[in-house]
C-alpha cells in the first residue's frame, strides 16, 4: 500500500500524533455521522464467529455451516475441450461429463464421470485446501468455466 498525506485545516499538513483511544479520539469518533448496515466483517471484535447472516437471493446463508456437518457437492453436466480431462484413475476423459465438486474435511475435490455413468474419477490437480464450506460453490463456478468447454 502506498502513503497517503493527511492534511489538516486549509490544506496545511495533519500534527503527526499517536490516537487516543480513550480520551479525546475516542470521544470524536462518537460525534460523526452513524454508521448503518452492519459492523462487522464475519467476526466481532473478540475474535468470536458473528452470527450467520441472510443473504437473500443467492440461495445460500453466509458463514452457515451445511446441513448434517458432513460433505457436501455440487454438480454441473459440461463438455471437455480438446485434449479432455485428466485424470487420476484412467488418464484422460473427453466429451460429455459430468462434474462434481465435493468438500468434506476441509478439503475440496473435483471428480468426473461419463455422463449417466456410475463410476467417478478424481480430476488431476483437482484437490486443495478449502477450510469454509461457504467458498464451494465458488470453487464449483470457477472449475466449471474451466473445464466446460463445449465450443472446443
């Protein structure tokens, strides 16, 4: 981040001086205009998990955790590009597909199938860290634009 100069009445420069948070700055910040909305970022000023909070029309609860605790998934049908997916168990797939982005333990997995088939297959590379079960769906967009490829 760069320095940003701070000035004082009529463009002089801002006294350089440590905030007080107890005497005068503390009793200045009191007299702005209040703030609405809420007041904090996911967590509270003690370090403690705010509660979880409504975010309305985009199907899902912010910091919520999914239902039952367990794994959770999502899946999408795509169409791999040239070259196909890689994967783990049998190397390459290619056309129709389906995707599925699992999380469970903290971790998020990606796996394929042949359209309609039974068996899946881990995507190479496909496995990292994903400590918030809130950033799967996220994760899922992302590998879906990746992975889907239907024009080539």
């Amino acid at each position: 981040m760069g320095e940003q100069a701070v000035t004082g009445a009529g463009g002089a420069p801002a006294e350089e001086r440590t905030p007080d948070a107890t005497g005068d700055d503390a009793a200045a910040a009191g007299t702005g205009p209040t703030p609405t909305g809420p007041a904090s970022a996911g967590m509270t000023a003690d370090g403690q998990q705010a509660a979880p909070a409504d975010v309305s029309g985009a199907g899902m609860s912010a910091d919520a955790a999914p239902a039952g605790g367990g794994p959770t998934a999502r899946t999408a049908d795509i169409t791999a590009g040239p070259g196909g997916v890689m994967t783990d168990e049998v190397g390459v797939v290619t056309g129709e597909l389906t995707l599925r982005t699992e999380h469970a333990d903290g971790r998020v997995t990606l796996r394929v199938q042949y359209k309609d088939a039974d068996e899946w297959y881990a995507v190479t590379g496909g496995t990292a860290p994903l400590a918030d079960p809130a950033g799967l769906d996220a994760v899922h967009t992302v590998a879906v634009g990746l992975l889907n490829r239907p024009e080539g």
